[in-house]
C-alpha cells in the first residue's frame, strides 16, 4: 500500500503552533498519513481542545498560513465590512427566504471579500449572517454558506459594537471560520489560476439538480470543461470537475459542507467485491 | 440521479451522545443491539449519567492496546497517533463501546476489509447539537487510521464513516485543518467490535468489577 503526501507547499501551510512537540517526534508517526506536523488537529467531542477553543479567541494567530492565504485575492482587503444597508439590500432582492425585515442591527459584519466578489450575497437570518448564492433558475433556492454545521457557538465573534470602539479588530465568527475551513482544505487541491469561491459559483449554476441525494443530503457534480484541481490522493490526477456535498437544515436552506474535486472512484472496488 | 452510495436507513443508527444535563457532548453509531460505539474521549471522563439518545447508558467499556490480539500493534499506534494529534490522553485506543438497554435502533455492519485512498465516505453526525452529515473522499490511509476530506464543527467525534455499502468503515476521532477528519480505520474497529462486547458480558456476570 502507498501513502500519498500532498506537495511540500502544502505542507509547510498546515504547521501551527499547536504543539509543543518537537517536529521530528512527529514526521514519523503521522509522514504516511500525510501530516507531517500535528497542525490544527484537534479533538471534536468537546468544545474545549484546539479547533474549537482557539477558534473564538484568536484563531487566525494559530492558523495555518493557507487559510488566510486562500481566502485572498488580489486587489481585495483582507477583510470587508458588510453594513446593515448591504445586508438590507440582499434581503430586499430576496424576498421569497422568508426575512423579517426592515430591522436595525447596530453591528458590522466582517467578510472576508473573496465570496463576495465571487457572487455571494450576505444575508442575515434573525439568528446568523450566512452567504447565499443565486441558482441558474431563479426559481431554484440558492446555496447557502453558513458556519453552523462546524460550531453554531462561535456566531458571538461576529458582534462588534462601532458605537463603542471605532476602530475595532476585525474577528472572524462562525462564517469566517467556515469560510476559512472551505479555503483551508481547497488549498490542497486548487489547481493555479483557480478561487475557490468562483469555482463554486460556476458549479452550483452548471449543475441545477443533484447526482444523488439521500435524505437530507444531496451532492451535486457540474463539469467545468478545465483543470481546476489536482487529486493529491491519486497520484495528482487533473480533476476538471467539482463535487458540491449540501445538507438541507432544520428550515430548507440548502447548506455547502464541502466541495471536492469530482471524482471517479464511485466505482472503485473493496477486497471484498474483488473476492466474489 | 444516480443511485445513492449511502443507504438511507443509516441515517437511524448515528445517536446523539449527551451528558446528564441533556448537553450534546458527541455522536455514536449502534454497532449491535443495545450497544453504541463512540470516541472514549467523548465519554472519558465525563461523569455519569450518560445519554445516548435519550436513553441511558449503563455501562462504557473501553480495551487497551495489548487486549485486540492481534491488531495491538495498530491500537498502539493509532493510540500514540491520538495523543500527538490532539494532546489528550485517555490511555488507550479512541473508542468506547456504551451499553444501551432500551435502545432499539437498528445496527451497522462492521467493515472487515481495508479502505482505499479515493473510497467515498458519508459522516452523519451532531455538530453543535445539529443534525447533519457530510461525504467526501478518502486522502490518505494506513493499517490504522484514515483521513477523509470532511469538515464538521465540535460534536462529530465518534461518528460514523460510512462506506457506499452502508457499513462501518471508519469512527471520526479527530480534525485536521486542511485535510479534514482523522477516523480510526476497519481493521482497530472489527477487532474492538469482537472482543469489547466480551467485556460487557463480563461486567453484567460480575457487575462489581
């Protein structure tokens, strides 16, 4: 059996300052997993380790380069206000979701700008600020970009009172922590050339109804007649199409928890088939 | 539309695991009747009572790496794997097997065979309390451990990774920022599923133990 390691650049983006182990006691033990360090790995089960407690204190100090570094675009600030007129305007252009409004909201949101610049709009929903992304079909219900399938408690980041603070440091809430996840582990496959962000926007509209769906989860394939990516765990194949993996929540929103290079190994066998 | 990879009656054998106070601390699969497999962190050292899906749990049974014969060599290293990856220790493999006497959901079947690099997999979980699953690919793999390209938030150690035949290839235990979810693999899951049994039965023969 062969391991696959993803290519140095790559790499040297997951190194954080999480352990204080030296990196030689690691390489060993995690070199055939492709984890040369032990990066941002965290536990899951508990708020309390890695993951989950730097993410509402400081996370980005801890990050990995990539997902700052994915995230951004030429041209672009690191980060975007999104003001309560921007917000009201994406509500008012989407009046068939069902938000209350018009409302005051005595907070500025903070986005990173490359969904939006690739054709996302901010939404606020009564309970969180999510991204949505219009289908082909008007008529279809648009993607969503939310951060509650990764920590529904980080949404407190996002408050941030002008009022009393004029120049306040941006933070990143539970979308900014989605958005960067997103970002993060594309940077392993994103082909050069290529945002994360605008292939999603070209997949969602190319492909209107899903490969399959089961139960609440549908994953959709849409080719994008180019290389976009490169599988790194099949001996860096060129990928020209996207897998976009939705879970439809508790209100019928369409939710993207994860978007990977389409593959081909539906079809690919286990020992167990073999032997029949 | 293809034919779905996932059977959808999987869907009712993934529990939510929760404390005494109702709180979501994790998820669980049923592995057999009455009995849930989750990550022992999820559950060590939470004190009693434990919830799984609002049922109560009775007993937690958890093996050490010299008791899964002859797949100790991999329960050793998945072990060492844990406690570098995370810095938590709880002394041994990962997982815990709850006994749930009056659960009734249904049961998944235990891969026995290795998985493959590019082998899609569904997680269905409870991170932060919500209902919800992800799929993705398989990107790296050795005799123990495996990882698949999923993100879920906090909640979603000891989920399933279920393969496109609707068994039990994998149990999620830990997250990697740019490569996704860290599950321990078929071969430590088959021979914690034969053996950890045994030791509940054993506790029920002689429950002061």
């Amino acid at each position: 059996m062969t391991f696959p390691v993803a290519p140095a650049a790559t790499l040297r983006a997951s190194v954080t300052t999480f352990s204080a182990r030296p990196a030689s006691s690691v390489a060993g033990c995690f070199g055939r997993l492709g984890l040369v360090e032990p990066a941002a790995a965290g536990d899951l089960g508990r708020w309390g380790l890695t993951l989950g407690r730097s993410a509402p204190t400081g996370w980005s100090a801890g990050w990995p380069g990539c997902a700052t570094g994915g995230l951004r675009r030429p041209g672009l600030p690191a980060t975007l206000g999104v003001t309560e007129q921007a917000l009201r305007a994406g509500i008012e252009r989407s009046p068939d979701l069902g938000i209350a409004g018009p409302v005051r909201w005595p907070v500025v949101w903070w986005v990173n700008p490359a969904p939006l610049a690739a054709g996302f709009e901010p939404l606020y929903d009564g309970e969180r600020l999510t991204l949505h992304l219009a289908a082909a079909d008007p008529t279809h219900r648009p993607l969503v970009l939310s951060g509650v399938h990764l920590d529904a408690s980080l949404q407190v980041e996002l408050d941030l009172d002008l009022g009393l603070d004029p120049t306040p440091a941006p933070r990143y809430g539970e979308l900014g922590y989605a958005l960067a996840r997103l970002a993060a582990m594309s940077t392993r496959w994103l082909a050069e050339g290529h945002e994360l962000f605008s292939l999603l926007n070209r997949a969602w509209k190319a492909s209107p109804a899903p490969l399959w769906s089961s139960g609440r989860l549908h994953v959709h394939c849409a080719d994008l007649g180019e290389r976009i990516a490169t599988k790194f765990w099949a001996d860096g194949a060129a990928a020209t199409r996207l897998e976009l993996v939705i879970w439809t929540d508790s209100r019928g929103g369409l939710v993207l928890v994860n978007a990977y290079p389409c593959t081909t190994e539906h079809s690919i066998p286990d020992p167990e088939d073999e032997a029949k | 539309m293809t034919t779905p990879p996932v059977p959808a009656h999987v869907w009712e054998s993934v529990l939510p695991v929760c404390d005494g106070r109702g709180s979501m601390i994790g998820t669980g699969v049923v592995v057999a009747p009455r009995q849930v497999l989750t990550a022992l962190h999820v559950v060590h050292p939470e004190p009693a009572p434990l919830i799984a899906d609002r049922l109560a749990v009775t007993a937690i049974i958890s093996l050490r790496p010299w008791q899964f014969g002859a797949t100790r060599r991999l329960a050793q290293s998945s072990y060492q794997r844990t406690v570098i990856l995370s810095g938590a220790d709880d002394g041994t493999v990962d997982l815990a097997l709850l006994a749930v006497p009056e659960l009734r959901a249904p049961s998944l079947p235990t891969r026995r065979t290795p998985v493959r690099t590019g082998e899609l997999v569904t997680v269905p979980g409870y991170p932060g309390g919500w209902r919800t699953a992800s799929h993705g690919p398989i990107t790296s793999a050795d005799e123990a451990d495996f990882v698949a390209h999923v993100s879920l938030g906090a909640g979603i150690s000891g989920a399933p990774a279920i393969d496109r035949h609707g068994r039990l290839a994998g149990l999620i235990t830990m997250d990697h920022a740019t490569a996704g979810a860290i599950a321990i693999g078929p071969a430590i899951l088959s021979a914690f599923a034969d053996r950890a049994p045994m030791q509940l039965r054993a506790r029920d023969l002689n429950p002061r133990r």
